[in-house]
C-alpha cells in the first residue's frame, strides 16, 4: 500500500513535472526548527501570484526578466508559450494581474483546464517545468562533458512535447537532456548522499550557470519504487529573477496541463516554503526527502517541512510496533 501511494505520487510529479499589482503580504507565521536544529522553517500562509495572463502582469515580468539579461527573443518566445496555453484555455481560471491567495499551494480546477487544452490543441500536450525553465535559460547553462548513456525515463512526455513543437535545436536537446537525466542513487541513501550524488553528477558533466541575475531553482526527488534502479530527478523547476523593488519573481509552468505562474516572494525562505509545502508530502519514510538547488548548489534558505518531518518520524515508529 505504502509502495502504491508512493508510486502514485511519483507518477504525478514526472507527468508534470492572479490590474494593479498589490503589495505582496505573504505571511509566514510560527518559525519552526527542523530536526537538524540549524535551519528554520517558515510556515507561509499565502501568495501573491499571477498567470500572466494580462497585460499589466506581462509588462512586470517582462521587465523582470530583461533586467536579468534574458534576451528579447527568449522572452517573446515565452510569452508566445504563454499566450498559447492562455488561449488555449480561454483564460478559465485564470487570476487576472497579480493576485493575493491565502492557501499558498491551492490547486486548479484540473478538470476544465485540460479538456478545454485538448480539444485546442489536441496533437500537442503543451510545455511543463523543464521545457519552460530551460527555455528560459538555455542560453546560461553549459555543459562541458555531456554524455550518451542517460536514463531519460523521465523525460518521455517532455520528447513528445520537443517533437509536436521542436521549439529546441538538436544541440540545445542534448543539453537539456543531460541536466534533466535522472542520477544513479541508491534506496538507502540519506538526503545528505543524495544532495551530493547529484552535485557530484553535474561536476563530473561540467554543469556550470554563466547568468549571475537569473538562477534555476530545482526540486530534486528520491525515486524508489524499484530499489534495484533508485535515482533522483528533478521533479519540479522554475527559474528565479530579482525584482526592481528588491524582491524575487519566481517563474514556473506547474505541469503540461496546468497554468503559468509568476509568483512574488520577500526571500528565498518563502519560496522554500512555497516549494516544500506543495512537494515534500510523503511521509511513508521509503525515500530521502526532497531537496532544493539554486543552480548547482543547495538554495540558501532550504528547509525540510516540520508537518511532515513528524509524520515520518510516527509513521516509522507504527511499522516498528506493527512488525
């Protein structure tokens, strides 16, 4: 049973991967330290998001990322991404300018959205996480040792996407290829091995990030259905740009099917919270948690859910009693 609702939750991340703009007022309430007893974890109650869908929001991310040096044709080419899911979906659903939502991780009517999706586009499952994030910083990420031998189990809806929509030069698919291949792991491995595991991988590829403004903020996963084949991959990504009043833009697509997101955050410890309260929910104890990357290194601010670190730690102890 443990194995079936983890497999579920596994499935659904690699399937993926709201006029005036208002102050943003995310709340983080009742600070709690995690078990390693050196990192805090803000409980963010809300946030101020929009789906890009009008043009005031537009003009503001648009000015966000141009001031991180993205150029204008990546740029058109994301709106253009964009307007075609926007479009596609007639807007349902959809905040019009930036929006403040008191549930931080809300979900969206996943029944309207994508049967209004297909029957627009019905040869084309859209863009998610990887394809977008990428996109938008393809042109600073480099790859001095890409390799041949990669597992890309991960990846098969992304490759019928770049097929339908080959929006990626060959050379551009091979390095998107090898960032997103999943790593070698073990079933047993700790957050700490895996952490390294997957910095290790990069280094041994030369990964390196030459945008000093704009950064991709990763959320790597511990797969172990099969004990035999473990390995992490990134599950979820979204590019990060400074704001001109101080403050971070997070940029994402939540899945093929579901919308564009620009969110607002005060600090990186918002966003980690942002993150980790939609994505760190599995409490069956089976996999290392997941964990955070700004580019090729931890994200400063990272933190494990507390909620969460307690269900595992009582889940674990029922099986020890039960058995």
């Amino acid at each position: 049973m443990k194995k079936l609702a983890l497999l579920c939750s596994l499935g659904v991340i690699l399937a993926g991967c709201s006029t005036q703009t208002p102050t943003v007022n995310n709340s983080l309430t009742g600070d709690q330290t995690i078990e390693s007893g050196t990192t805090t974890y803000h409980q963010l109650s809300g946030i101020t998001y929009s789906n890009i869908s009008d043009e005031v929001s537009k003009q503001e991310v648009k000015q966000a990322l141009s001031a991180a040096d993205i150029d204008e044709k990546t740029i058109e080419d994301f709106f253009g991404a964009v307007d075609l899911f926007n479009t596609s979906v007639h807007n349902q659903g959809l905040s019009s300018g930036f929006t403040y939502n008191k549930d931080a991780n809300f979900e969206y009517d996943s029944s309207s959205i994508p049967t209004v999706q297909e029957k627009n586009n019905p040869d084309f499952l859209g863009y998610n996480c990887r394809i977008t994030s990428y996109s938008l910083l393809k042109n600073f990420i480099r790859i001095k040792n890409p390799v041949d031998n990669l597992n890309l189990e991960n990846l098969s809806f992304d490759t019928l996407s770049l097929k339908a929509r080959p929006i990626l030069t060959d050379e551009e698919v091979k390095i998107f290829e090898n960032f997103f291949a999943r790593i070698p792991t073990t079933a047993t491995a700790t957050q700490s091995e895996n952490i390294e595991k997957a910095k290790e991988n990069w280094i041994k590829k030369g990964v390196e990030f030459i945008n000093t403004k704009a950064s991709l903020i990763s959320v790597f996963f511990h797969d172990t259905i099969d004990p035999e084949s473990s390995n992490l991959f990134i599950g979820h990504i979204g590019v990060l740009v400074p704001t001109s009043d101080s403050q971070l833009l997070f940029i994402e697509k939540l899945a093929f099917d579901q919308p564009y997101q620009a969110i607002k955050f005060r600090n990186r410890s918002e966003l980690n919270s942002y993150l980790m309260g939609k994505y760190d929910v599995d409490y069956s104890g089976e996999s290392s948690r997941p964990f955070i990357f700004e580019n090729g290194e931890l994200m400063s601010g990272y933190a494990l859910n507390p909620e969460i670190t307690q269900k595992v730690k009582e889940n674990l102890e029922f099986q020890n009693t039960a058995e």
